[in-house]
C-alpha cells in the first residue's frame, strides 16, 4: 500500500489527554490491520470466522504470555 499522508492529532484545548487525542487514530489503524490480516487469511483458504478467531488468540497471547 502506497504511504497516504493522514492527519496528525493536534493538541486543541478541548483534548484533554494524548491518548483522546490519539485514540482515533490507533483505532483507524486497528481495523486497518484487522481486515488486511482477514483478507490474507481468506486468501490462504480460511474462512473469516477462523481468522477473526486466530486474530483473537494472538491477541490474548499478547495481553496474556503464558497462555501460549
């Protein structure tokens, strides 16, 4: 994917904190991610269902080590 210039949050008085400030963006990004990493899995023969699932385990190994 081509590099897009996006927006950078900037502080206005009416954000409180860097993480309101942020959060839209890591959020965008997320999903970004989430459907590239949903199309490849798709691509490779899983279904949606089954990468949404594998995408959830990594995500709890990430939050919880020892579950691997």
């Amino acid at each position: 994917m081509p590099l897009s210039k996006h927006a950078i949050p900037v502080a206005q008085s009416n954000v409180v904190t860097v993480q309101e400030a942020l959060e839209p963006l890591f959020v965008k990004l997320e999903v970004e991610a989430d459907a590239r990493l949903i199309r490849a899995a798709v691509s490779a023969g899983w279904t949606a269902e089954e990468a949404v699932a594998a995408i959830d385990d990594l995500r709890r190994q990430d939050v919880d080590p020892s579950r691997h």
